[in-house]
C-alpha cells in the first residue's frame, strides 16, 4: 500500500472515530485521487457530504494544498451549510469558499457589473414581482387560440368544449417548458434553433416566450436566478477573450467540488468551465447519485452525470456504494425500485453494522374520512423508533392534505403516548433527510400523470419522466433508517 493511502485511510480514520480497517478502500480511493478531475456515484446512505468533507481535510492537512485555493458549489443554502459544518467539524483549516452557484454567480456578476446590473432574488421585492410581470407579457404575446388547440389535441379533449381547463393547463405547460428550457442553458445568447423540429410547439413558443422576457430583462437592467449563471460564464469568458482580468471569486482556483453533480445542466457547466479556464485547467470533481435525480423537471440534466466523459476532463469514475444509514431490507426495496424501472445499475451495498430492518405493506384507503386513515397510519408506528416521517409524492394524499393529515396523525399517535419526532413531508422535500421510520405514501401517485404531461411529452420524453418519478420514490423510501412501510392508499 503506498504512502498516500496510508496517510488518507489515517485521517479518514482519525475523522470518523473509526479503526483503520473499518475504512472502506472506495473512500480511499476518493480521498487520493488528486492527478485530475473526478466523478464519485455515492449511493443514499454512503455519506458523500462526509467524503467530500474527508477529501478536503486530506488535501489541506496531509498534501498540502492551500485551503483558499479550493472551492465547494451547492445548488443551494442548506446543503451549502452542511458542508461548512462538516469541515469545521473536522478541524480542517479555514479559507475554503463553499459557495451556492447562484451566490457565487451574483458575486462574479458584482465585481464586473457593479450596479449597473441587478441580480434579483428575491421574487417578492419590487424588482422580483416587476420581473413577474415581464414573464406574464411574454406569454401574453405568444399564447393564441392555435396553440390551445394543439394543447387541447395533446389533452384529447375539445377545445370549444373545455376552454377554460384547456387554457389554463395550456398556459401552466407553457410557462413549464420556458423554465425547464432555460434551466437548460436556452436563451438571448444560446437560442434553440430547431425547437420546432425537437419539440414541437411546446418548444417552438416556449423559445419565442424565453427570447421576449430576456429582451425585457436586458432593457431593464436585470437579471434573474436563471440568467445570473449565464452573465457570470459571460463575464468570465470575455475577461479570457480580452485579456482583462477583474478580481472576483473566480480567480486564485485549483480544485472545485461540486455537490449533487447529478443536478447538473449547460448553464453550471458553462460556469464552471470558464473558472477552470481561467485559472489554468483548475481540477474539477464531483459527487452524486443518478439514483436520486429528482430534479430534472427544473432543467437538470442527467447526460452529464452518466456520460460525464463529454464534460470533464478525461475523469476517474469512482464509487461509494455502501448505504450506512438503512437496514439491508430497506436497502434491498430501494435497489428494487430501480431495477423494475430499468435503471438498477451498480446498486447500493447494505452495511451489516445497520441490521435487517424491516419493509412492511398495508393497505388504507386514502377515500376514508380523515380521522379514520390517520388513525390507522398512527397504528402501523413502531413507539420504540424515535422519529416518524409520513412522505408522500405530492401535498394531498387523496383528497386529504399532507399538513393536516399529518397533524391528526400525530394528535393520535400522541395520545397513544408515542413521544418521538413526527414528521409530514413530500418526497422532493424529503431529499437528504433520514428518519428512524418512514411511512411512505402511495396513493397512486407514483408516477404522478399530471394534465400537462402530454403537452410537454414532446420536450421532457416520457421515458425521462418515468425515471426521475422512480428515483422519487427511492428517495422517499430510502430515508428510512429502522423501518420503512410501503402505504398502498
């Protein structure tokens, strides 16, 4: 073994309180690879905020990298905190910048446009709700009765019949598809050509929307969380063209994390390429899990995480597979999940030191009055577990909302005298969280076919769909730790 694993597979030890024999060599592998860029698949459970917080320490303790020239991106606050916690919590050395995208982003953009240029935010300001509106008279200009028409054949209802459904599920797929393609990178300064020919009409009007409202962002001055990822790459890109440089946070690079790299779309990768560039072929690595890409309908872009070579730089793929959270049972239903899906891949390892655990069925019709199925709900809880969470793919569960049921469910569980934490959440909501229990609601909406699913077929492919609502209910399954029941409703 040489003398860098050793020294990585001390500290991982040292960190995590663990004997050296009781460290994974996967982990190590992560820790030394350190010639050039790298992509880790870490499965729910394995720890990858740990690794990432491990690797770091390593660098900055053992291989004498220099804490300021390493810098950490999020897609956003919490995991961003998280991340800082790990570190401090490891001791590692301070000047590692753990940035958000979007907060790195608005500081590029700063120290190149000063005030010329606003970067908003926050949606309920003046700025925000004046943006708003810009998006509401791009619709205004595109929408027309041929497009609600096609909206209605995709629908198979009749227009004439049900127009005022037809247009308002019309106009909710059409704002969808501006965003979803703007989080892909499209706009002003990268237009789809072809959104007729790729994606119908959907796309075709969703681009003359997206060229409108950034027409109208230009003419006022603003920029928008979407656009805020473009100007910074912008900014950055002209100061190589040029050859002059601004002081920002982009400069003084070598090494850049990227957390949930399955999140990735063109717009970070633009970002990230032009830091890169601009210090010299900075190191990029990442981490994810393709088994919980659960944001694609926000413009992620899962060809980057499982063709990767396209991106980055000839990269080391590497894994992480061992859950240390769940049971082997409820690590076994989530491999399941996936395979029956189609996408069971390079599946998680459960770890003997968690146990079984244990996936139970029921069956509660979620037609029932409300009292009566958070009544029953209350009586599938294990007492001796600590913490309950009641997810759910979406707010209502049948014609009951999550929030409320959640509150009768617990009134019942405590007057049962259950004194652990009790949770209500939905599975998107639920990502990176962990429970001792979880009662996972299926009411029939996994997948969840909503009316505007047919109008955007042709832009978000129905197989693309099914996917990411099967990593949905992984996601939603695999936060528990002892016990997980599967809720038919």
């Amino acid at each position: 073994m040489n003398k860098d694993r050793l020294k990585a597979r001390a500290r991982a030890a040292g960190l995590l309180g663990l004997a050296e024999s009781a460290i994974d060599e996967d982990l190590v592998d992560f820790i030394v690879e350190t010639k050039g860029d790298a992509l880790l698949r870490a499965r729910a459970g394995s720890g990858k905020t740990t690794a990432l917080a491990i690797k770091v320490a390593y660098l900055t303790m053992d291989a004498g990298v220099d804490p300021s020239k390493i810098m950490m991106l999020t897609f956003n606050n919490a995991a961003a905190r998280s991340l800082e916690a790990r570190i401090r919590d490891f001791g590692t050395p301070g000047g590692i910048r753990v940035r958000t995208f979007h907060a790195l982003g608005q500081r590029i953009v700063r120290a190149h446009f000063g005030a010329a240029r606003r970067a908003v935010f926050d949606e309920t300001g003046d700025d925000g709700l004046a943006i708003a509106e810009m998006m509401e008279e791009s619709v205004e200009e595109v929408i027309n009765e041929r497009f609600f028409h096609y909206c209605a054949g995709k629908m198979r209802t009749r227009y004439d019949k049900r127009r005022e459904y037809v247009e308002s599920v019309g106009r909710d797929a059409l704002v969808s598809a501006v965003n979803f393609m703007r989080a892909r990178g499209y706009g002003l300064h990268r237009q789809m050509e072809n959104a007729w020919d790729i994606g119908g009409p959907i796309a075709g009007n969703a681009m003359k929307v997206i060229l409108g409202f950034e027409g109208r962002l230009r003419a006022a001055r603003l920029i928008d969380a979407v656009g805020v990822l473009q100007a910074a790459a912008w900014t950055l890109e002209r100061e190589i063209e040029t050859g002059v440089m601004r002081p920002s946070e982009a400069h003084d690079v070598d090494w850049i994390f990227i957390d949930e790299f399955q999140d990735m779309s063109h717009p970070y990768l633009r970002l990230v390429e032009a830091i890169r560039n601009i210090n010299g072929m900075a190191c990029v690595q990442g981490v994810g899990d393709d088994y919980q890409s659960v944001n694609g309908f926000a413009g992620a872009d899962l060809d980057h995480f499982l063709n990767v070579a396209k991106y980055l730089d000839e990269p080391v793929l590497l894994d992480l597979l061992r859950n240390r959270r769940s049971g082997s049972k409820i690590v076994d239903w989530g491999n399941a999940v996936m395979e029956e899906a189609g996408h069971g891949a390079a599946p998680a390892v459960a770890s003997e030191a968690n146990g079984a655990g244990e996936v139970r069925m029921a069956r509660i019709s979620a037609e029932r009055d409300l009292r009566y199925v958070a009544t029953r709900l209350a009586e599938l809880v294990d007492h001796d577990l600590a913490s309950v969470a009641l997810i759910a793919r979406k707010w209502k569960v049948g014609d009951h909302g999550l929030s409320r049921l959640r509150g009768v469910f617990e009134a019942s569980l405590r007057e049962k005298g259950y004194r652990g934490t009790v949770v209500g959440i939905t599975a998107h909501g639920s990502k990176g969280l962990e429970y001792d229990q979880v009662l996972l609601l299926d009411d029939g909406s996994f997948p969840m076919e909503h009316p505007s699913r047919p109008i955007l077929e042709s832009l978000i492919p129905q197989a693309d769909f099914l996917r990411e609502e099967a990593c949905l209910k992984h996601v939603a399954g695999t936060r528990a730790r002892r016990l997980l029941h599967v809720v038919s409703m």
